[in-house]
C-alpha cells in the first residue's frame, strides 16, 4: 500500500517526483524487488517504482554483476502474465544497460537469446499501449548497441517487429526504431531479413524528410546498407521513388550526415537512374543532380 501510494504522488506532479526521487527511493525499491520475499506483488510494486525513477549507474553495474538479478529480470520480463511486470522489467533492464559502462557486464545482459524474445514480446503484444511501445523500442535499441549482440535481435523477429511497428510510433520512439534499423541494417543477418520484407524499403523510402532530421538521416542509412548489399533492392527503392526523396534531401537543411548518406546513395545508384525521374521532376536544382 505505501509503495502504491509513492507510484500514486510521483504521478501527481513533478515536485513529488522530485522529492520523493531524494529521499533514497531507489535503495528501498531495490532492496525489496531482490529481497527473498514471496510476495509477488511488493516485487512487483518495487519494480513499477524503479520503472519511475531509474537506478543511478553504480547500482546498475551492481545489478549487471549479479546474475541472479538479472536472471529474476529476464524470467519476469518473459514469464509474467501482467504486461504492467513485462513493461517494468523491460524499462529497468534499458536503465541497467544504459547506466553500466563496462562492455563485459553489459554482455551479462545481453548474452541471452530469452531476454531478445522477451523485448519482441513486448513489441508485438496485441494493441499496446504507447507506453509499451516506446519501452519496447528503447530497451531494443539498447540491446542492439553491440554489433556481437545484433543477430539475437534478428533471430527473434525484430524485422517484422519494427517495420510493422513504425507507422504507429511517435516521433522520438520513430526516430529510436529506425535507429536500430539502420544498427541492425549493418549486420549481413539484419540487411538479409529487412531486405526479404516486402514493406521495408517503402517504408524507409517515405521516411524521408517526413519525420525529423534524425529519422531521415537514420532511413537513409540503411538504404544505403540495403542497396550497397543487394542489386535487386536498389531497384525496389528505386521503384519506391528514392531518387526524389534523396535528391530532396541533398537539397534540404537536413544533417550533414544525411546529406552524406544520400550522396553515396545517389552515386550507388547512378546507374539505375530513369531519365524520366531527373527529365519530369519539377523543382529540382538540375546542377545538383549532374554532380553525381
């Protein structure tokens, strides 16, 4: 009951959160949610706590070199019958890996094929919850940092995962989703299965200059890895209108890292080059085109 009423004040404004956040929250909702309690549900109510306010990084390295913690996190993650327990555990295992700078603890975490099916799990539940989704995302694209990690994330089914999520998502967790698209789009695994799916490259293609700054820079990066790996992508994107999109995107006050990747799209596909795309697009600095 107090641990509800604690989850109940934060909510009520951020003075609440603020104070609460320094009166050692944290310690008392750890030494619970890890106590050797059987109550299931103060273990649950420590962890919504902890879903609140994240573990600050000397105790997410702690919790990283217990492997009985992690264990506890990745079993309620995947087992739990309450999609609440699944989210928490989801969201404080992102703040674990977030918070712990050491490589090989953070191995500890994602050196297990369970822990990625749990994070798809999530993303895949029937109608979720926008909160579901951004945990989801975030803790994925967490796991997806170490390229030795990549290909659990594709052997789970993050492909479809993701490119049937995208639509749905807002701009920030858009922005994460396509992020790990273009980590996993760097693996020969990734680039494989998003280039088997027949609404990636679409998708990737609309992307571009409709989202944010970041999400066209991160599109057009795994287009480029798409298109550098495989001649039969290239005409799908070029089918899916590339060439205007990132000529557009030359073009624009986008980041200069995503002008860069449209640069070597573009030479990439130079060959391909339609004259009716350049000859009948209307708006278009013809100078721009004639560099590539």
């Amino acid at each position: 009951s107090a641990l509800r009423r604690v989850r109940s004040l934060a909510r009520d404004s951020d003075k609440n959160c603020s104070l609460i956040s320094s009166l050692n929250v944290r310690d008392v909702a750890l030494s619970l949610l890890f106590s050797e309690s059987e109550s299931a549900e103060l273990r649950n109510e420590s962890l919504a706590i902890l879903s609140m306010f994240p573990p600050f990084d000397s105790e997410c390295s702690s919790i990283a070199s217990d492997q009985t913690k992690i264990a506890y996190l990745v079993s309620s993650l995947c087992n739990s019958s309450s999609i609440e327990v699944r989210v928490n555990s989801a969201a404080l295992i992102e703040s674990v890996l977030a918070g712990t700078m050491s490589s090989e603890l953070r191995s500890h975490i994602t050196n297990s094929d369970e822990i990625f099916a749990g994070v798809i799990g999530i993303l895949t539940t029937p109608v979720p919850s926008p909160r579901t989704l951004k945990i989801g995302v975030k803790t994925l694209f967490a796991l997806c940092l170490d390229k030795h990690d990549r290909h659990r994330a594709v052997e789970a089914g993050a492909v479809d995962a993701l490119v049937e999520k995208l639509p749905d998502l807002d701009k920030c967790d858009c922005e994460r989703a396509l992020a790990t698209v273009e980590l996993l789009c760097r693996i020969p695994a990734g680039c494989t299965a998003f280039g088997a799916h027949a609404l990636t490259v679409p998708l990737l293609v609309k992307t571009i200059l409709k989202v944010s700054n970041r999400a066209t820079e991160y599109a057009a990066g795994a287009l480029l890895s798409l298109c550098t790996s495989s001649e039969k992508l290239q005409h799908e994107a070029v089918n899916a209108g590339v060439l205007t999109q990132v000529l557009m995107l030359v073009q624009s006050d986008c980041t200069d890292r995503a002008k860069r990747k449209a640069q070597m799209l573009l030479k990439l596909l130079r060959d391909l080059w339609p004259e009716y795309s350049v000859g009948n697009s209307d708006g278009f600095n013809r100078s721009a085109v004639v560099r590539y």
